[in-house]
C-alpha cells in the first residue's frame, strides 16, 4: 500500500433496488462506467466507477446485515448520500482519530481475492457526516 494522508475517494448514495439502475444511467450519461458488483454475503448490490468516484448501493438481501442497514436507511432517511469514502494507508489510525469525536465502527471488513486487499469500516455519522475509512492496494 501507498503512504499516503489521507484523502476524499468516493461518494456512495444508496437507493431503492427498482431505481438502482436508472440512478447509474444518470451518470453513464454523463461518462462515468460501472462495474456491477454483486455481494450476496453481505446482502448489497453494487455499480462502481473506482477511478471516478461515484458508488451506487442497494439492498439485495434485506435478511443479510448490510442488506437490512441499508433498507434501514432507505426506511428512515430515503434515497440520497450513504456515505463519503476516505482513503487512508491503514485504517487504524482514522477510527482512532474517529473514536475521539464519539464515532463507532458500524460495519468493518476485511475483503481480498484476485491480486488485491481492502479493509474497510463504516462509522456512526461524525456531527451528520457519514463517513467511511477505506485501505486498498487497489489503484485509485
């Protein structure tokens, strides 16, 4: 992994599964591309454009525990920004820096397969900002 402060990566909304893919056409009519990312593990489906920056969630399994938090989320706040992903070296020293202004890691996870690493962890907002800390050795 690069060392690197760290930096803005990624903005992920999350949207209802019926809206998913004309919420990606909006932006594929502007230039971005998608990879379709399906994680049944966790119960989310996934469009990512990694070098551009947008992410778009949807629940896929609501019976899965990030199916069910997303749904919660749609249920509670509806359609909009999840969260804003943080690129970091590591991610230990952020959810420290996090811990001291009351945020706790809702979801963290470590994933890695085909030549790449990631670990990642969702916070509580910190003052409303949803914020994720990411560590890949995937290029930006």
């Amino acid at each position: 992994m690069v060392d690197m402060r760290p930096s803005l990566h990624h903005v992920v909304f999350c949207v209802e599964r019926a809206h998913q893919d004309d919420a990606a056409n909006f932006w594929k009519d502007l230039g971005f591309e998608f990879a379709e990312i399906d994680l049944a593990d966790v119960g989310l489906r996934v469009l990512l454009d990694w070098t551009r920056g947008i992410e778009i969630i949807s629940p896929s399994d609501i019976n899965a525990a990030e199916g069910a938090r997303v749904q919660q989320f749609l249920a509670e706040r509806g359609e909009g920004v999840y969260s804003v992903v943080v690129l970091a070296n590591d991610i230990d020293d952020p959810l420290s820096v996090a811990a001291r202004y009351g945020a706790t890691p809702q979801m963290r996870q470590d994933r890695s397969g085909d030549g790449f690493a990631l670990e990642e962890a969702t916070l509580s907002p910190v003052y409303g900002m949803p914020i994720t800390f990411i560590a890949t050795d995937l290029p930006a």
